[in-house]
C-alpha cells in the first residue's frame, strides 16, 4: 500500500488531459469516475454515453474517445464496459492508441512502464468502483519506463500499424 500512496502522491502533482467513453454497462461508473478525476484537477471529456440505451454500442463511444488521445499525444484515455475487452478492443483499431485491460495494480503499472499504453481499458461489472479507482490513478501517475527494449516493441507495433511489416 505504500507504493500507492507514492503513485498517488506523485500523480496528485500531474494534471492530465483524459478522455473517457464506456457503453451502457459502464455509464454509471463513467459518471463516478469523471467525477473522481475532476476533484483531481484533470481536464476531463466524455465522449458519451450520456443516457442509458440497453442497445447501444461501445464502438460509438469508445473509437472516438481513442481517436481524440490519439490526436493528442499528452492526453491518457479510459474505456469502459461490462469486461472491458470489446472497448480496448475498439480503442486498439485506432492508429496510434495503445489501449490496455487492466486487472491489477500491477498490469495497470506495467501497462505504462512497459508498453506506454495511452488507454486503460476497465471492467466495470469487474471490480469495486473503489478498486478501479486505484486503478486508473496509478495508470495516470506511472511512467514509459523509455528503457530502449520496451521502445523498441512499441516501434514494432507502430511500424506495423503504418506499413504492414515487422
């Protein structure tokens, strides 16, 4: 627990620019959590839903919210659903996104070290809201580690995204 509090101190100082979108099972929990970040300090945009619609489609709300962090580099994005894994999977069809379901503390972490996810992708129907909370505040405060392995990777993928080829 002290190394969250260290995170949470550390991101207390960092004022981000987040875009947030979710489906109907995450609407809710969306609403909380844009609160939890604006009593924060972070500038915060919702790219919907703004009503509950039983038949709506994560794409709708999701590729948009990951279309804006990829056109702005300093920005960090959250999807939301019931499992998380369709709205990543929407977020990652945007060039340039790097969205990542995460679970743990720890997967929220490497997600950023590791991989410099710019989108965290979260379960709602999951995890306690209190949980997820966590979550996204340690994702936020944790750093690209930019050691030249894990630059190296994303190169990769961002090489393949543009050309096709490894």
């Amino acid at each position: 627990m002290a190394g969250f509090s260290l995170l949470l101190s550390r991101m207390l100082k960092l004022r981000m620019r987040i875009h947030i979108g979710s489906d109907h099972a995450g609407l809710d929990f969306k609403n909380e959590l844009i609160n939890h970040l604006v009593a924060q300090g972070h500038d915060v945009t919702d790219h919907g839903p703004y009503e509950y619609d039983a038949l709506d489609d994560y794409p709708d709300f999701c590729i948009p919210c990951a279309e804006a962090v990829a056109k702005n580099p300093e920005s960090l994005g959250i999807v939301l659903g019931g499992s998380g894994n369709g709205e990543q999977m929407a977020a990652n069809k945007v060039k340039g996104v790097r969205a990542a379901l995460v679970w743990s503390i720890e997967t929220a972490k490497l997600a950023r070290e590791h991989n410099n996810a710019n989108v965290i992708a979260v379960g709602g129907r999951m995890h306690e809201a209190d949980f997820v909370k966590q979550l996204i505040d340690t994702f936020i405060a944790t750093p690209f580690s930019g050691d030249e392995r894990h630059q190296r990777r994303i190169n990769k993928i961002s090489n393949y995204e543009i050309t096709g080829d490894l």
